[in-house]
C-alpha cells in the first residue's frame, strides 16, 4: 500500500543520482524539481502542483533520478512502489490523462541530465591551495597550515605537490604538538619548494629578513575565516565565509565558502537553518568538493533535531557513494549510523 510521508520546508526529498524505485503524488504543499540545462548550465526549476504525480520517469524507466526533489513548504506526499503506481493507471485512465499532459509538459522543458550527481569531480587549479599552505607554515600558523595541507591532500592525492605537502604536513604536526601555534624554530623554503626546519646557525634574523609573501585575495579572506573557527568565533566566520560569496569573485573559493558558512551554522546549533542552508546549496552545486562533508552536516542536524530517520537516510546515502579505503567522511559516517541504530 503506498504511504504518505511528511517533509518539511527546505528538505530534500530526493537527490539527482538517487536509484529510482518510487512514484510520488504531491498531496498538500510545494515541491520543485531542480535541474541543470545541460546546454546552458544553468537551473531550471519545474514547481509540483498539489495532486501531480513526479519521479515517474525515471522510476518507470529504471534509470536514476535526473533533478533534485525540494519540498518549499511543509509537505504532505504519497510514494508509490512501481508495481502500486502501474496497478493504479491501469485502474484509472483519468490519472492516465493527467500523468500525459505532466509528462508533455515537462519534456518540453527537460534536458536528460548525462552526468550523474556522484561522478566525477570538478578538477580545480591546486597551485594557490599549497602556496597558501606554505605561507601559513613559513609564519608559524601551524593549526591553519594543518588544514590546508589535509585539504590539499585530500582534493589532489595525485597532485604535482602531493608528495611534500605530505612532508610539510608531517611538519606542522611536529611542530604544532612540540611547541604550539606561531612558536618554536623559524623555518624556511626547502627544496623542490618545500620546507625545512631551519638550523641554528640561521637564527631568527634569516626568517626575519625574507618575510613570507601574503596569500591574495579571496584565498587569504578564506583561511583568515577558517582561522576563526579554530578560535570559536563563528558568527565572524559565517559572516567573512558570506562576504566572500557574495563577492564571487572566483567559483573555488566561492563554492568552498558556501560549505563553511553552513558548517559555522551548525557549530552555532542552528540546526534547521543548516539543513535549510545546504538543501539550496547541493541544487547550487551537485558536485560541490565538500559534499560528503555537507551530507554528513545535515545527517548530524537531523539527529540533533530528533529526526532519527532523516538522519539515517543522509548517513547511508554517503556510505553508498564512492569513497576512497580511508575516507574519514565516511568512517565517521559508518560509526554514527551504528551509534544510531545501536
């Protein structure tokens, strides 16, 4: 028997990607259908009218869904397994009717999407990322350079700096641990553009005479923002992470922004702003580079929220893409859905 299910405003009710097995009917509220063009890029939104059937296409074609499903407003919808909805139209030819002139009108305005939502990943420019790593660990800013070096490692495994950001990585973990943030020896540039301890006989003065170069523009905004939130101070985090959305100067740091910003309003636990946040953020960005990160953000506001099944739902989804052995998102997903079943 099909079953109505709730959803509130801003929830995702299915992702571009997702295996297809159900049949949706829109009993009270709104939903949209959110897709890109594939000849412009650009969305394109189809609004759900209260008693549309939607997902029907590719439920009855067995391929995965093509647009994201968002309820706009608290929502009551009836899903229908396919063998339900086919006994259904069989038994109804009105519904039969009404399901065609959906269907003309959407493939009217529809582009089949090729690329699914967990495929391939934006290739971006890495250069900037490890430079800005560097600087960070030249001035001693090990807790930041700590970060950008992970974050390196973790958007270009393969990159042309992957082998000494690793090593710079095995230095600002030495030397956070030994001495703490902006403490202890200086350092400077080492071969192949990496960095050494330097030796005594430099002294301070050698560090001191070649100051490091400032990161430009939105990359130094990012990682001074990024610094807030080591400090706890989210409000003036969310509030640099913004201004650099609003600027959108440039779509890497804008898209990596857009992640934090809702990241700082979970930390402000703003659970259902967050959630809100990142639904309108995965239809802005399907690929986003963080978006296992943000899954597992909203699995955790649904779970603060009491929301257990929402929660589940986001935590299994994340362990069903593809991931890397050692992908932490998704150990620490693994260990919160058990933590949540157990």
């Amino acid at each position: 028997m099909p079953k109505p299910f709730q959803f509130r405003s801003g929830s995702l009710i299915y992702f571009q990607g997702d295996a297809a097995d159900k049949v949706y009917i829109l009993q009270k509220g709104k939903v949209s259908l959110v897709y890109q063009d594939i000849e412009t890029g650009e969305d394109v939104r189809d609004q759900v009218q209260p008693g549309e059937f939607f997902g029907v296409k590719s439920a009855l074609g067995r391929y995965p869904r093509e647009e994201n499903a968002v309820a706009l407003a608290d929502s009551t919808i009836m899903a229908f397994t396919v063998p339900e909805f086919e006994a259904l139209a069989m038994a109804n030819t009105r519904i039969i009717m009404k399901m065609l002139t959906v269907f003309s009108n959407q493939m009217r305005r529809i582009h089949t999407q090729v690329s699914s939502l967990m495929e391939t990943e934006v290739v971006k420019p890495d250069e900037g990322l490890y430079n800005v790593g560097e600087y960070y660990l030249k001035s001693k800013r090990f807790s930041q350079a700590k970060y950008v070096f992970s974050r390196y490692l973790t958007y270009y495994p393969s990159g042309k700096n992957a082998i000494q950001a690793s090593k710079n990585l095995e230095i600002v973990e030495n030397s956070l641990s030994r001495y703490g943030d902006g403490k202890g020896p200086a350092v400077n540039p080492g071969g192949s553009g990496g960095f050494t301890p330097q030796t005594p006989a430099a002294g301070p003065a050698a560090f001191d005479a070649a100051p490091p170069p400032e990161p430009i523009g939105n990359a130094k905004a990012y990682y001074d923002a990024v610094s807030l939130i080591s400090q706890e101070k989210y409000v003036d985090a969310y509030l640099a992470f913004k201004d650099i959305v609003n600027a959108n100067d440039d779509p890497e740091w804008t898209a990596r922004s857009s992640y934090e910003m809702g990241r700082c309003m979970f930390l402000l636990n703003k659970f259902d702003d967050c959630l809100k946040y990142y639904t309108t953020m995965l239809t802005q960005y399907p690929k986003h580079p963080d978006l296992k990160d943000a899954m597992f953000i909203m699995g955790q506001c649904n779970e603060r929220t009491g929301r257990k099944e929402q929660a589940a739902a986001f935590y299994k989804k994340i362990i069903s893409m593809p991931a890397d052995p050692d992908d932490g998102t998704v150990t620490k997903t693994k260990r919160a859905l058990k933590a949540l079943e157990g």
